[in-house]
C-alpha cells in the first residue's frame, strides 16, 4: 500500500472521528433544553434528535458541503500536500472539539474545521489560493470564506434575537393561561425537537462530507469536487452515533448553568435554534449548531428575566468561541508543519 493510499484512509478514519464528536457535542446542546426542563426523558429526547439527524442530510441537498469543500483550492496542490492540507485541517477540528469536550464546554466543530482549513491551507497552498469572496462580496454576493463567515458568526447573533423574540412572544400570547398549558409545551417539544435534529444533520454533517470530497479531489480519485453517495452514508451515520452517545457535561452545561430552565424556554430554544439552522442550510452557509442553540437559549432568558441568565457561564462560552477559530488555524498550520516532516523528510 503506497502513502497516498494510507493517508486516504487515515483520512476516512479521522472524518468518521470528527462526525463522531461533532455529533456528541451537538446531541448535548440540542437536548440540554428538554432535559433540564424535565419535559423529556433524556432516551426520549437523544432518540427524536438521533433519528432526524440521520434523516437530515438526505433530505436537505449539500448545498453546504459544496461551500465548504470549495473555499480552499486543493486542487492547486501536488497530491501530498493536498492531502496533508486536508488531514491537518481535520486534525486541527477534532483537537480543538476534544479539549473542549473534556472542559465540558460547548464548542463549535464547525469553527474548528474552519479554522483548520484556512490554518492548514495559508501554510500550503497559500492566501491566493483561498477563496476569501471579498469580490463577490463587493457585487452583493456571499462566496467562500465570507459564506462561512457568514454563517457562522452572523448566526448566533441571528439566534439570540430569535430567540428574544420568540420568547417575548410566547410570554405575551400565553400570559392569562394557568399551569395546565404546560402540558401543551410538552408535547410540542416532539415537533421541536425533531425539527432541531434535522436542521442539525442538513447542516453540520455536511461538513465531513465537505473534507472526504476535498480528500477524494487531491487523491485524484475523482477529477472535480464531489462527493459520492458512500460519503454521504458514512458521514451521516457517524455523527448520528455521536449523537446518541451525547456528552452529559455539556448537558450539565447548557440545561443547569446559565439558568433554570423551564419547559416554556425549552420549546422556544428549539424552535428558533431550529429555525435559523434551517435558513443557513438553505442558502449554502454553514452554522454551527452549538453556538446556534447556546445563543438562543441565552436570548430566551434575557427576553424573560436577564438577571436571572449567569452571564459570567454565558461570558467564559463566548470567550471560547472567540478563541476557536484562531486556535484551529495555528492547529491547521501546526499538523501541516509536522505532516510535512514527517512524510517528507
């Protein structure tokens, strides 16, 4: 077996690996609401989303894989350094969503691969070998890296205000009815729920879709980007094992530590959580789930009582998003280093 061969793999193994904790960190924050609200038994809750995410991404195009998989052009690289590029950026996702995991910390996997794409592509391929889409921005269009920009960091501040919203709504339209209306909240979390997981596995599983097919293309086993109907399987089933797993610390997290969290704030953190992921995937832009419904859950409580919300905990979650891109980057840029060295020398 020659090392393309074996780095393919590695590279498969790895993806597998990313899907697998993206969906574990993601299981936690998209159930964290139900849990602590005592509406759903957490099984009850990890199978409904475990279910729709493995449903999502065969529903919902790819659309945001080719956005993902397009902004760097691994094709402008021999074959060895496109696939290190790749495995490095890989490499650098599922360090940063590790350390996190063990912090109990929600983080993005979307940021973390993000960041190790561009880590890994400046120290290449190079900048102008990077779709930035200052350009197409400039003619009002979203394009490669502006399109992940986009996505990924306009969409929590999306989420937050959604979330106000929706939760100031609820508090006005139901404010007469008694505690019997509880009931009604409960059941609606089966819809809400549900809608969670999908829009969860139409986005974030896409973005092991995006690598494997970047993968393929700098192997030279295929001669464009795309990505076969084996990838889509394989990438959809990993993050849905990761999801029923779950990561109980980042439940702990998310469902008891920013506020207490009753059953009217958790309809109104899935339903807009939801509603957000769902208007990224359908332009093209990738969100990150975890900060989606963290950023939600943050503008329920400030939209009902914003003294209540521990904003220190909400403070040291931002803080590691901040962090999480550069972090990846110099990730991405390290692995790529070492990969170098190691397979060149």
């Amino acid at each position: 077996m020659d090392i393309s061969q074996l780095l393919l793999i590695l590279t498969i193994v790895t993806v597998f690996a990313y899907d697998f904790t993206n969906g574990f960190h993601d299981a936690a924050d998209m159930v964290a609401t139900a849990i602590a609200s005592r509406a759903m038994r957490a099984s009850v809750a990890i199978g409904i989303v475990t279910v729709f995410t493995f449903l999502g991404p065969f529903l919902a195009g790819l659309a945001v894989a080719d956005t993902v998989g397009t902004f760097v052009e691994v094709g402008t690289a021999d074959e060895l350094h496109g696939q290190i590029l790749v495995i490095a950026a890989l490499l650098a996702a599922v360090s940063y969503n590790l350390i996190t995991w063990l912090l109990g910390l929600p983080s993005s996997s979307s940021n973390s691969l993000a960041g190790g794409l561009v880590g890994a592509g400046l120290y290449v391929v190079g900048q102008q070998h990077i779709n930035w889409g200052v350009t197409a921005l400039q003619h009002g269009s979203l394009e490669g890296v502006m399109k992940v920009v986009a996505g990924l960091f306009a969409s929590p501040f999306l989420g937050f205000l959604i979330g106000f919203l929706i939760m100031k709504f609820f508090l006005y339209a139901f404010r007469r009815f008694t505690i019997k209306i509880r009931s009604l909240f409960v059941f609606s979390q089966y819809f809400s729920v549900a809608w969670l997981g999908f829009s969860h596995g139409a986005n974030d599983a896409q973005k092991g879709m995006a690598i494997l097919g970047m993968m393929l293309f700098a192997s030279g086993k295929t001669d464009h980007f795309f990505i076969p109907d084996w990838v889509v399987l394989m990438c959809t089933s990993a993050i849905t094992l990761g999801t029923m797993f779950g990561g109980w610390s980042i439940i702990k997290t998310m469902g008891f530590e920013l506020y207490r969290v009753r059953v009217i704030h958790s309809v109104a953190n899935q339903l807009g959580a939801a509603l957000v992921n769902t208007l990224a995937t359908h332009i093209g832009a990738p969100t990150s789930t975890t900060q989606v419904v963290t950023a939600t859950l943050l503008g329920n409580g400030a939209a009902e009582k914003p003294r209540h919300v521990n904003w220190r905990q909400a403070g040291e979650i931002i803080l590691g998003w901040l962090v999480n891109v550069p972090t990846s980057m110099f990730f991405g840029a390290l692995y790529s280093f070492i990969l170098e060295k190691v397979l060149l020398s």
